[in-house]
C-alpha cells in the first residue's frame, strides 16, 4: 500500500462522516420557530438533536477532506453513506479510490476491491467514545461522553458544536459539529487530533426513514483476498 493510501485509510479511521445540511424532507412549523430563536439554549439544540437521530436510520452522500499537517497531506474524498441505530454504519468511497468501511456495531470491515485487500478489526476498538463519528449511530453517546460548547453564531444556517472527549485520547482533540438550524440535521463534522491533523465531513442528501437492509452492515470476504488485522 502507498504511504498516500496508508495515510488516507488511517484519516478515514479517524474520523468516518460521517454530512447541504439535509434540507430534504419537511419539519413541522414548531420546529422551525424553535430553530429561529437566536437565544436557544445548547440543551434545546441537543433535545432536538437526539430527537432527530436516536432510534433513526438515515443515507447521504459525503465529501470528505483529510489533512496530515507533519507531511503536509490532504487527501479529499466522496462517497455515500448509510447508518442505523444502534452501532452501524457503511461508509462507501468512490473517489479518488474504492473503498467500503462497515460496521455492525461489533465487527470492522474496511474493504479495498483495487488493491484485492481487506482490514478488519473490532469496531469499539476504534469507534469507542464517538470517535470516527460513530455518534451518528448513538446520538446519546454525545452527551455521555463530551465536554460540550455552543460556539458563537457567524451564520444564520448553522448552530456550531464544539465537543471535547471527557476521557483524553490523542485521536480526537476535539470535534466540531455543524447543526442545521432549519432541520437539526447534521451537516458537517471536523475532528481534529492533538497532532494538528484534521478530518472534515459534510453531509449531502441526508434522508431519513429509509429502510436499510441488515445486509448493508455485514460483510462476507471474498475467497482470494487478502486479509490484515487491525490492532488498536
């Protein structure tokens, strides 16, 4: 594997969303009103968030942008993505090179059909404490396991997010979080480590209510592969 492609796959680790800000579907006039309060609380804003994703499951589309600052790296990246609570997403890549990430809230598959190769792993071990924006999946996790801030409004689109891991880990600094204020649909996550690295995630499309087949979160090795075990 190159070291553009090592460094692309530990980015997508770092952080999977993971986001326009989802203005598909409709929202009921209430929420709309709350949304444009200019004073609302950071517990409303995430009574609403939780109301939107705890027990949902929902598609978009993403593009994603990784940068390693000590190498000087961006890697930018899109694709599709499929998640249902509770634990289980599917991150599928397009470009610039195929890749698909599942998970079933147990178990990690990270495919790469180009390169004939498949990683696999146990998820909690790298999605533990909402890290690669696992959070999607449990949206309680957010409450659980952050210090979190409402940062001060510079638009009228987004309520901003930044949360802070209660239990220090040098994966994630801290992740910021881009809340529709229409809808409450997530539209943008950036985790940043303690190197100065940064993943940044903006979700398009997002539908929710869609039913999504088990088969979406499970994954069978395809005879001939070859198979590498992540570690910790």
């Amino acid at each position: 594997m190159t070291d553009k492609k090592i460094y692309s796959a530990l980015g997508m680790i770092i952080l999977l969303l993971v986001l326009a800000a989802g203005l598909i579907g409709s929202e009921p006039v209430g929420v709309l009103a709350l949304a444009a309060e200019s004073n609302i609380s950071l517990d409303r804003i995430l009574d609403r968030l939780e109301k939107r994703y705890t027990g949902s499951s929902f598609s978009a589309t993403f593009i994603q942008e990784s940068t390693i600052k000590a190498m000087e790296i961006s890697d930018h990246a899109s694709g599709k993505v499929y998640v249902r609570h509770p634990g289980m997403m599917r991150w599928e890549y397009e470009k610039p090179d195929r890749q698909i990430i599942i998970t079933d809230g147990f178990k990690l598959w990270i495919y790469r059909p180009d390169d004939n190769q498949v990683m696999t792993g146990s998820a909690p071990a790298f999605f533990s404490d909402g890290k690669g924006a696992s959070f999607l999946s449990d949206i309680k996790i957010i409450r659980q396991k952050f210090d979190i801030s409402l940062l001060p409004p510079d638009n009228d689109i987004f309520y901003e997010l930044k949360m802070v891991p209660l239990e220090k880990t040098l994966d994630v600094a801290d992740i910021q979080v881009s809340i529709s204020k229409n809808t409450f649909n997530i539209a943008r996550v950036t985790t940043n480590n303690f190197y100065g690295d940064k993943t940044r995630i903006e979700f398009l499309n997002t539908r929710f209510k869609t039913m999504l087949d088990d088969a979406l979160f499970s994954f069978e090795i395809p005879e001939g592969v070859d198979v590498l075990q992540l570690d910790k």
